[in-house]
C-alpha cells in the first residue's frame, strides 16, 4: 500500500500516523517538516527553504529596496514567508497573512501603496492569489509582483485576467513529471492545483 498527499497542511496531518504504522508515502509539500527524519516519507515538492533560495537570488539581482509579503495563514505558505522574511533578501516593510477564505486585501493594499513599496512577494493559495494581483493592479499599485509555484496555476491566471502579466516566480516545473501526467490522465485535472 502507498499513499500520495498534496499539500504541506494534509500531509503533516496525516504523515505522522502513517509513519508510525510504516506505510510508505510520496508527498508534494513545501513544509520541510513533512518528511524531516522519517524513514517512509519521499517529498517530491522542494521544501520552502529551496524554493525560497530561488526567489532570495532573483529578488537581491533585481535590487528590491523595500517589498510587502502576503501570505496564506497555510502551512506551506507560512513556511516560505518565515524562511523569506529570515533572508534579509530586502526590507520587508510590510507582511500580512490572510485565511484562506479571504478574498479583499484593499484595506492591505492600500498600506502598501502608503509605503511606496516596490514589489510583492504574493504567497497566497490558488483564487487569493489572483485576487490579489486584480486589487493591486485596480487599486493603482503598478510596482512589481513575484511569487512561487502558486502563479503557474492556470486557474490563477484565468481569475487575475492579464493583472498576473509581468509577476515572475519560481518553479520546479513538477508538471512535466510522467507521473503526474498519468495522475492528470486518470482524475481529469491536474493533481498540483489542489486547494488545501
């Protein structure tokens, strides 16, 4: 028997009961804690940390002065704002987490715009995400986006309606993987895009 999770909240739920009963599990989560120090657990998504490394690079090349974070309140999600806020990458002066459930960051937005920040790093789950770049871009804010593998979705894309045009991000480019085209095949959709 094998199971295979999506997403770092699911899997550090349901990991640690069956690394007890020693059942091997494939995981695709950015929390490093997922598969830390267990012997049946195979991540095969890069932990926050090396994700982060990425975008640290390309946001001290790019010469960011000041940057906003915003994150999803979401296991995955936090852990690549700790690690980024961590990194000196830049001064973030402005870091807010949301629940997945909201949908309005004017209030944050507008903040943002008061503090001439130059770019934002968007850290949020699939529809917050594009929400957010539609906000920013219809409430003035022109500066740089940036974000993770949350920006590839399609979905993403299809919700922010060309405002995600210009934000660049880091990838591992999972999709192309065999397996996750037959995942793909055989349920319709593609596994990555899961909302936890």
């Amino acid at each position: 028997m094998l199971f295979m999770f999506f997403g770092s909240t699911t899997s550090l739920a349901v990991v640690p009961i069956l690394e007890q009963k020693k059942i091997p599990v494939i995981t695709v989560a950015t929390a490093v804690d997922v598969s830390k120090d267990r012997k049946y657990v195979m991540n095969m998504w890069p932990t926050a940390q090396m994700e982060n490394s990425v975008v640290v690079d390309e946001v001290k090349r790019r010469g960011y002065k000041t940057c906003a974070v915003v994150a999803t309140n979401q296991d995955g999600m936090l852990a690549l704002q700790d690690a980024f806020l961590k990194s000196n990458a830049c001064t973030v002066a402005y870091s807010e987490s949301f629940n997945a459930n909201e949908l309005d960051f004017q209030s944050s937005i507008m903040k943002i715009r008061q503090k001439n920040i130059e770019a934002v790093y968007n850290i949020l789950v699939a529809s917050q995400g594009g929400n957010l770049a539609k906000q920013l871009r219809q409430l003035g804010y022109q500066d740089q986006l940036f974000s993770v593998h949350q920006a590839e979705n399609p979905a993403e894309v299809k919700l922010a309606d060309g405002d995600l045009l210009g934000t660049w991000f880091s990838s591992n480019n999972i999709m192309t993987s065999d397996l996750f085209k037959r995942v793909e095949k055989k349920q319709g959709y593609a596994p990555i895009y899961l909302v936890e």
